[in-house]
C-alpha cells in the first residue's frame, strides 16, 4: 500500500481576496482563491480529493511562507515572476498548456485561440479554455491572462474581480519600470 501524501496548507489575503496555497514535498501545489459560494478551503479540499484521495491536509503556515512572501512581492509590484517549485498533476495537455501559460509575459494578455496556436493545435481552443479552467496554480500559474479573442475579460475560477485586479496590477507595474 502507498504511502500518504501529505499536503500543507495556509491562508493569504490580498485586499478582500482570500487565497489558499498548499505545498507538497515536491512544490507548491494549488493556489486558489475561489469565489464564493466556494470557499477557497473547499476548493483545496475538493481538488486534494480528486488528485491526492490519500492525502493528509495539514494547516503549516511555516511550510508555505516562501510561496505566501513571492505571492506578497508580487501584489506588492516588487515581483514579475515566481522561483518556487512547482508540483503539477494533470493531463499531459494540461500540463502543457499550463507550461505554456507561464510564457506569457507579465504584464501581457493572450487569447485563448493566441494560446492554442502558441502550442501548435490552433483547433483545440475549447480544450485549451478547459486545461486554463483547471488549472489549480492561480498567480503562479498565470491564467489570469488569458481573455477573450475579441479582448474581453474571460470567467476566472477567482472570479472577474480579481482577474481584473491581477491585470491592472500587472499593468501599473509594467509602467513604472
């Protein structure tokens, strides 16, 4: 029988959202920051069931304090990017298309068809929008920008909100250097 994964997981609050990250032994896992009615604590515990069944969630802010002070950094404008490990689980094309969504430059958007031809099956956007909707890495991974062909702003399992907030500190950032 295989051993227990244990998975360790703390709090941030950036303004009035609510973050939940979780590391493993292999790297930072989930990042999520769901809109209500789902509390980012029910999304850990409904992704680490479906991805890690035998998983044991354990509340450590020590274990995710590197990740929490980048994540800092970053809504602080101090950071354009992440040098935590990272532990991905999914689908070879998730994986893919979430290396991918770590091409894009900070401050910079990309469609979803743009993201589809930047992987070469410019067919396959529909699977591209579902692999950027799983992704379970919000800010580190960066999903939040990926829009609209016609450049509308896209759902964001953190809601529009902080996808816009995300943007627009990128943005502002990207300005002042």
């Amino acid at each position: 029988m295989s051993e227990s994964l244990s998975l360790y997981w703390s709090r941030y609050c950036w303004l009035e959202h609510r973050f939940v990250l979780a590391v493993s032994q292999g790297g930072v896992c989930f990042v999520d920051s769901s809109a209500d009615p789902v509390t980012p604590e029910a999304a850990l515990a409904g992704w680490a069931t479906r991805q890690h069944p035998r998983a044991r969630l354990i509340y450590d802010e020590a274990a995710t304090a590197d990740p929490a002070g980048q994540l800092a950094a970053y809504f602080s404008g101090a950071r354009t990017d992440f040098s935590v490990p990272l532990h991905y689980k999914g689908t070879r094309f998730q994986l893919e298309v979430w290396q991918q969504l770590t091409a894009i430059d900070y401050g910079r958007t990309v469609s979803y068809s743009g993201l589809a031809e930047a992987i070469g099956r410019p067919g396959a956007v529909r699977a591209v929008s579902r692999a950027v909707a799983a992704n379970p890495l919000l800010v580190l991974v960066p999903c939040h920008r990926v829009i609209g062909k016609n450049g509308a702003l896209t759902g964001y399992r953190g809601g529009l909100p902080l996808k816009t907030r995300l943007l627009e500190l990128e943005r502002q950032a990207a300005r002042r250097t």
